[in-house]
C-alpha cells in the first residue's frame, strides 16, 4: 500500500492570512498545510476538501473513487472539482450522504453508502472497513481501516474528541490521528497528550499526526515533542507499506 499525504492541516490552511506566529512564518516546507487529506495507491482519495483539486493536480493523480469520512466541509467542497470524473463511486454514510446533498443538491457520483464494519473492495487487494468515532454530535462521523493485498494495515481517524473504542482501531501498521492541540482541550477535537495515551493502548507499529491545528508550534518543534514511536505527517509525505 502506498500511502500519500495529500494534506496535513485542520479546517484551514496553513499559513493562515495575516498571521505572524511562528508556525505561518516558518521557512519549513512541511509547515504549509493544506486541508487534510490521504491518497492511497495513487487512485483512492480520502476525504475531498477545498484544497482537493490543487492536491491531485500536485500529485498528478486521478482518483478512480472517493471515500468520505464527514460531511464537515473541510471534507467534501472539493467534490465540485472532482464532479466531472465520470460517476466515480463515492462512498460514506447515508448521514454522510445527507449532508452532503444540502451542500450539493445534484451529486455527480456513484454514491456507495458505507455500513461500519462491513468491508469495502476498492480493487487490486485494497480493502476498507468503516468505523464510528466520536466527533460531533450534530454530525456522524467514521475512521477507516484500510488493508493491503499482503495484510499490511492503516487506520485513518483525523477528527476525534474521544479514544476510538473500535477493534478495527487496534494494532494497525501506522495509525493516524488528529492533532488540533498539543494539551488543550477544545470542541469535537482531542489534544494530541490524549491522543499518545489512546495510541499506546491500540499497540499501532507508529502514530502519525495529521490535521495540524493552528499555533501549536512548528513541525520540527512538534517532531521533537512527540514521543518515541510517534511522528507528523506533513503534505507531500509518502509511505509504503508491505
């Protein structure tokens, strides 16, 4: 499985407009986030923000199917760009569906509704499995568990407010989480401290950090801070698995 970063911020981008802190100021390269994003195989896309267009442009990719995690709009208002692919399938949940439908009437997609635990065949080996998280209660929202032909294994869970209490979150090859702060609490998101905590007891091979918040420090002031066995992800990271 080859895995992409496409983006790496929250619900805004990095640098933000007019801020001088030291995070939008970095000269670092891996400190400019667009919103947050993973490409798998070079054709399966995860989650489809405002900044999708521009990322697959970037990677020079095509995706041949969309999945979905929310309907959050960081998520999905890239779907616009991405319309005229053909009637590619797009697969979430019926509320995922739902709420998309109020932000995009007419969905030029093959829309596959997703059942949690029920696996998802997106061809040559690749599989999903769908699992709840809490996030928002106004908004459904689910983590994905993707395995490759020869078993190798990622969970992809970037917005959480609490531990995933899932089996399908256990023990992957590489877990990524969100990180929104570093201790502080805040709405629907759960600090990065919290999130250490809840990795080290799904035993994952390594935790990766995604959807950067604002003003929670550069990302080689990150990578120092983390522990042992934990990195951040950053746009433009690419991994390989088995």
């Amino acid at each position: 499985m080859r895995v992409t970063v496409l983006g790496s911020s929250g619900a805004w981008p990095i640098p933000r407009l007019g801020c001088d802190c030291p995070q939008c100021t970095s000269g670092d390269p891996r400190d400019r986030r667009l919103r947050a994003s993973l490409l798998l195989d070079g054709r399966v896309l995860v989650d489809a923000g405002p900044d999708a267009y521009q990322q697959l442009l970037e990677a020079g990719a095509v995706p041949d199917q969309v999945l979905l995690t929310h309907h959050h709009h960081d998520h999905v208002l890239g779907l616009h760009a991405l319309a005229k692919l053909g009637r590619i399938p797009l697969h979430c949940t019926k509320e995922c569906e739902q709420g998309v439908r109020v932000i995009f009437p007419r969905l030029d997609f093959r829309v596959m509704q997703v059942t949690p635990g029920v696996p998802i065949e997106l061809g040559h080996g690749l599989r999903a499995q769908a699992f709840d998280v809490d996030h928002s209660g106004r908004t459904r929202t689910v983590a994905y568990r993707f395995t490759g032909a020869a078993g190798e294994s990622l969970v992809y869970a970037p917005d959480l407010a609490g531990p995933p209490g899932s089996k399908l979150a256990r023990g992957p090859d590489i877990l990524m989480v969100g990180a929104a702060t570093r201790e502080r609490t805040v709405k629907d998101h759960m600090p990065m401290t919290e999130s250490i905590a809840s990795a080290r007891k799904l035993k994952p091979g390594r935790t990766l950090f995604t959807h950067v918040g604002h003003r929670i420090g550069t990302h080689a002031e990150l990578e120092a801070w983390v522990p042992d066995g934990f990195g951040v992800a950053y746009d433009g990271l690419e991994i390989e698995l088995g």
